[in-house]
C-alpha cells in the first residue's frame, strides 16, 4: 500500500483538495485499495476546523465531498507512516522539514514537482481563486499518478 500525505500550511484549503481530488482519481481508476491517503498542516493553527468554505465548494462542483475531515498538524512521527509527503509549496517544504527533522529517505517533495512545470500553488486563502488552485492540483495529482505508475509502484492508469 502506498501511503500518501498531502501539507499545506492549515489543511483547510490546498491540501484536503490534494487529497480528496487524488482520492477521487485513484477510485475511479479502480486503484482505492492500492493507497492511503490523508492530509495535514504544518501550522496547528487551523487545528480540528472543517475545510474551508471555498475548497468544499470547488470539489462539489466536481461531484467530490471533503465530509468529515477537520484540519490536523503533522507530527515528526508521521515519517515513519507515509511513503510521500507532498507539500503545496516550497514555504510548506520548510515547515514540513521543521517538523521532522531530516528527510533520508527522500519523501518529502512538492505535488507540482511530479509535473512538467514544476512551481508552487498558490493559496486560495490569500489569493481567493479556488479554480486556479484546483487546476493546479488536479495537474500535480495526474504527474503523481504517472510517477507512480512509471516507477512500477500501481499498475497501469
């Protein structure tokens, strides 16, 4: 099993997106039993807030419910349980390194570095363009995929 967690600074906008958008494209793929996926902030001050408004309603457009999630901090202990840590930006590459420490395995990278444009996403709470973001996501989500399909890690998507 693949385990994937999605960082953003709160967890309330970009990284429940990552994670819900890539849940959404691995079931369809038929791939669900193959990953874990979550999400998590490098700040705690979102800490137990449900996603934001914005985020909620960019994914219901798409058919996608983020029901149920609520904002958790990373914690040093989670490197031990993921495969990958995939960060939003290169400011969330810090706060995640803050956190834990080192990374000698090589987990931690940013969602869009799997892509042939690799750059930050920007942040809807600051920018207030939900669409931009999630372009941007479902792009990063879809290089993941490749990557991990490329690396013999999934079979064929």
């Amino acid at each position: 099993m693949i385990r994937i967690l999605f960082i953003c600074l709160g967890n309330i906008c970009r990284s429940p997106m990552a994670e819900f958008v890539f849940k959404d494209m691995v079931e369809r793929r038929g791939l669900a039993d193959q990953f874990y996926i979550a999400s998590a902030a490098t700040s705690g001050e979102e800490h137990g807030n449900p996603v934001h408004r914005g985020t909620r309603e960019k994914l219901k457009e798409h058919g996608i419910s983020t029901a149920g999630k609520y904002a958790v901090q990373l914690k040093k202990s989670d490197y031990e349980n993921y495969d990958y840590f995939i960060g939003m930006e290169k400011w969330n590459i810090s706060g995640i390194m803050r956190i834990i420490g080192s990374d000698p395995e090589h987990k931690v990278s940013r969602l869009l570095d799997f892509s042939s444009r690799p750059r930050d996403i920007a942040d809807p709470w600051y920018t207030g363009n939900f669409d931009v973001t999630y372009d941007d996501i479902v792009e990063g989500c879809q290089a993941l995929l490749r990557h991990l399909e490329e690396n013999g890690e999934i079979g064929s998507v």
